[in-house]
C-alpha cells in the first residue's frame, strides 16, 4: 500500500497512511527519501525524515517498508565509518561524490568479502536464538555469529562464507545468515546484568586516578566551547584500554571528523599495537549533514555497540556531542508541534536520556559470556551554563561526571577537568582493584594527593588575605607541590608522548611527588632550609 505526502513541516512530513506501526520506515518522495513513522493519528502519521526535505513536495509518494529502522550487524564493521543511518561514508564519496544525495543508498556491510567460518556447533544440536554458531575472524577478534532462531541444526557450514550463504539450516528449514538487522531503538537482549568493577584504563591520570570509570560505566564530559572536550573524547578513543571503540561525531564540525579518520589509520593501539582503525567503528553525523539522522545516529551507534558486547567484548561508545543529539531530538519535537519543556526540549528529553545511557552496564551475554557497554558522552552546554537541561538530565542519568573548566582552559591546563567539582561513582570500587593490582598504596595516594590540592586552595583564600609573607615554609612547600601535582599530574598534553599514561606510570608519579614532599617537609621540621630543599625537589 502507498500513501502520499498531504503536509511537510521542516524535517517531518505527514503521509495520509494508517495501516502502519510506530517506528516503521518509510521512503517518501519521489527521491526516496529515508523516514521513520514518529506519531500516529486516526486518518494519518507523521514520520521524522532523515534526509534534507527541501524540494519535497505534497502528492508525492510515501512507501511503508513494514519494518522498523534498523542497523546491519554482522562480520564487517569493524573499521567502518557510516553516517547516522549506517550508509558508509568513504564509499558513498566514492560513488556518489562528497555530497550525498538524498535517497541514495548502499549497503552496509560489504555483501561478497569473503570471510572463513569456524563452527561451534554441529548438525544435531539444539540451540536457542542469540547462541554463537561459531565465528569468522575480522582483524585480531573472533567474530561471534548469533544463531536468529533456535532449533535443531540440520546442516552447518565450515570455511569460506560471504553474507549470503547461509551459516546453518534448521530441521524446520530456517535458513541462518551470517548478518541480521536489528532495530536501532531496541536494546539487544542479555541474561542479566552485572554489577561495574573493574576499571576502564582511559589513559589520562586525573580520570584513572581521581575520577576513574568502571567497565559497564557511563560518564559524562560537560565543557563550554573551546574547553578541551572533543580532544579529550579523541584521547580517550585512542588510547583506552578496550576491545571495540564505537564513536560517534554528532553534529560537530566535519573537519574534527575528517582529521581524526586520517590520524586512526596511521596510528597504533597501545595496548595491541595494531592500527586503531581495526578496532574503531565511527559514526558521523557532523554539523552539515541532516539533524533528523543527527537524532538516530546515537541509537545507530550503540547498536552497533551492543552487539559487539554480545560477544564478550569490551565495548566503548564515545560521542561528542549529546547536546546536538539534544537540539536535534528538539527540532524534531517543534516541527510535530508537542508541548514544549524547558527551554524548548521535548518533555521526554531526560526519560530519553536516561534510557540511552541504561544500555551500558556489564552483562552476562545469551551465550554465557561476560561483555560490557560502556559510554563517555560529551556535552555542550551553551554558554557554558550547567543548569541547563540536556546538562542536568545527563547528570542524573550517569555515573561520572568530568567537569570542564573554562578558566583551567584558559590557563591551558588540559584536561581541564576539575577536579573539586568532579566526581565518579565507580570511584570506590575501583580504586579497590587498582590497589590490588598496580600500587598497594594506590588508594592512600589518592588520599593525600587531594587532600595537597584541597589546602592548596585553602592557602591561596588566606594568602590573598594576609599575603604571601604571611605564609609559612610548611605552606610554601606544599603550593610548590601542589603546583607539581597540576602541572605535571592532572595537565597531560595530547599532542605528546604524555597523551597516555599507564596505571602504573600513574601511580610511580604522583608517588614520586608525594615522596618528595614528605621529605621536604621532613627536613623543614629537622630545622633545614626551605630554598635549599625548594631547588633539589626541581
Ligand atoms: N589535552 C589537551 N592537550 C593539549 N591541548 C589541548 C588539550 N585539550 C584541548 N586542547 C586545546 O584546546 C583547543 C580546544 O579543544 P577542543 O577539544 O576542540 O574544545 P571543545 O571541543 O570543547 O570545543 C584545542 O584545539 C587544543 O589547542
Ligand atoms: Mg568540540
């Protein structure tokens, strides 16, 4: 059955169908352009259309497709870069040039690469959908292939697939594939979920130290422009310790994307030391493309995400930033005429929200594995303001909280993260494990390496008030080393080799500078001079 167009409102149009499910796609207009039905009314449906509308004209056609958006999963994506409704990007340039055409459309994963399928089960077996059939290997990783249906298997393949053979057939004759769809606003089913421990290695000493993140956790980077957030996104992207990154450019400038693209094929993960690009999924909806796909690209990506948690990977979704998300999800929201919340956002932003960041966690998988989702979400406040609401939704939604702040940017301390107004959730918990397993003294560092910075704070209230001469040596000694604390510690300069740090080259320098210190302050109380200690410690 095909509708046609009757009304068109920036990036909705209404169709007169009726016969259709909330969610379901469309294509509409002449063009063929991708749509997603987002209201439903007695004699007609609004759908939310993910490509420029301009041009699109009422007495068009919309065609139902009976299913909802959704992303291909299978052996290929990784090292992809798609755009928002997972079109991927390099071979859309190639083949259509670097603008891309309403309506165009190719697919995603590539159809007849050839892959070498090793099988976990044999003929006879009953299985249960969601268990591993067996894998394909993509780049250093085993790449589970989930059996879509259960049953008994009656025949399995061995050796070379492609996309179209199917992997096994089932006595009832269902024939299963090496890729599946899955729709985007459906979080892919697990056995349950597991407490966060364990930490993710991010690279940078004030968060693995201070703020760490749990494996399964979810935090966010609120900063004002210019504050440091999509280099920090970027560094943590490259040096995290995790299986899969999945990042996400949402509607930032497209040359930040384009660089990035061109820096991950040259570089190497740390941790494997192979290229990054062979563990990277990117998705980019930057600020020249649609804003209605802007608005899927994040459920795209965690998708993608998910199911690579499936298979008992560690899994990092990265996206910068989810306040276009938020504007996007509000134009959208303004055209279908809802009530408006604060400031304009839909009144369901924060449930949004918070049901985005609940697909993080750590999860014992359908096939008995142990994988996990985490998320690091970049948010951009205008003008810097926290009280605004994609800020506070993000706020109650996640488990840290990394504050960006204006005036360390200004004084060109990166990561400008500070550090009285941060706070993590996992920090405990972690720092427990840490303390097992990289420095017995991890924990009392912490302790005293903050409490340096807390009284350094303090000084600085009295010293404005008494000034410096009425300072002591012990105080001098200590606004030295908290200096050493924020300029060598938290500051870590991306663009050299400091961009990444180990937990235990973390651990050996704040050791260091809290060593120092008790020294120096031991000798001042044995009566020794504080500029004779002051130029040793340099
Ligand atoms: N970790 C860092 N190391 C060195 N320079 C940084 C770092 N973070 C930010 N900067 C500097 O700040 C500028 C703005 O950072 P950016 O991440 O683009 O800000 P935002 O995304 O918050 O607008 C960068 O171009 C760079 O000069
Ligand atoms: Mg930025």
């Amino acid at each position: 059955m095909t509708g046609r167009i009757i009304g068109i409102t920036g990036p909705t149009v209404t169709v007169n169908l009726t016969d259709i499910k909330l969610y379901d796609r469309l294509k509409v207009g002449h063009g063929g352009l991708q749509g997603e039905v987002v209201r439903l009314a007695d004699d007609h449906a609004v759908v939310q259309v993910y490509e420029e509308t301009k041009g699109l004209g009422v007495g068009e056609p919309a065609q139902p497709l009976g299913v909802p958006l959704s992303v291909r999963l299978g052996p290929g994506l990784m090292g992809q870069v798609y755009d928002g409704l997972q079109r991927p990007l390099p071979l859309m340039g190639e083949k259509f040039g670097p603008f891309i055409r309403p309506g165009c459309e190719l697919e995603s994963l590539p159809a007849d690469s050839i892959w070498i399928f090793t099988p976990l089960k044999k003929a006879g077996d009953t299985i249960e959908a969601g268990c591993a059939l067996g894998f394909v290997r993509e780049n250093s990783f085993e790449h589970c292939i989930f059996a879509q249906a259960g049953g008994v298997i009656s025949a399995i393949a061995q050796g070379e697939i492609t996309l179209q053979t199917p992997v096994a057939s089932l006595e009832d004759g269902t024939q299963l594939y090496p890729a599946h769809d899955w729709p985007i606003r459906t979080p892919r089913p697990f056995r349950r979920k597991l407490p966060p421990a364990s930490p993710l290695i991010t690279g940078q000493r004030v968060i693995d130290f201070f703020f760490p993140l749990s494996l399964g956790g979810t935090a966010i980077i609120p900063g004002g422009f210019g504050t440091g957030k999509t280099i920090l996104e970027q560094a943590i992207a490259k040096h995290a310790a995790v299986d899969v990154i999945v990042y996400v450019g949402c509607g930032e400038r497209g040359n930040e994307m384009a660089e990035m693209l061109e820096e991950f094929s040259s570089l190497n993960d740390p941790w494997s030391k192979r290229p990054l690009a062979e563990r990277t999924i990117m998705v980019a909806n930057t600020s020249n493309m649609s804003v209605a796909a802007r608005e899927a690209s994040i459920y795209t990506a965690v998708t993608m995400a998910e199911y690579y948690r499936d298979m008992g990977c560690h899994v990092l979704l990265l996206a910068d930033s989810i306040s276009r998300w938020a504007e996007a999800l509000r134009e959208v929201s303004s055209a279908l005429e809802e009530m408006p919340g604060e400031e304009g956002y839909p009144t369901y932003l924060a449930s949004r929200l918070s049901g985005y960041f609940s697909r993080a966690g750590v999860v014992e998988t359908l096939d008995g594995k142990t994988g996990s989702l985490s998320m690091i979400l970049s948010v951009s406040p205008p003008g810097g303001d926290f009280t605004e609401p994609t800020t506070q939704a993000c706020l109650r939604a996640s488990g840290a909280f990394y504050m960006l702040d204006t005036s360390l940017a200004h004084r060109r301390h990166f990561p400008a993260i500070n550090w009285v107004q941060s706070y993590s959730l996992y920090a405990e918990e972690v720092s427990k494990h840490f303390t097992e397993s990289v420095s017995e003294k991890w924990e009392e560092l912490k302790k005293k390496g903050m409490a340096l910075l807390q009284k350094e704070e303090k000084l600085r209230e009295v010293s404005e008030i008494v000034g410096a001469e009425g300072l002591q040596d012990e105080d001098h000694l200590l606004l030295h080393t908290a200096g050493e604390i924020r300029n060598r510690f938290l500051c870590q300069n991306s663009f050299t080799e400091d961009a990444f740090s180990t937990p235990e080259q973390t651990a050996l320098l704040i050791e260091l500078i809290v060593r120092q210190y008790e020294e120096g302050s031991a000798r001042l109380a044995k009566g020794e001079d504080l500029s004779a200690i002051l130029k040793e410690m340099k």
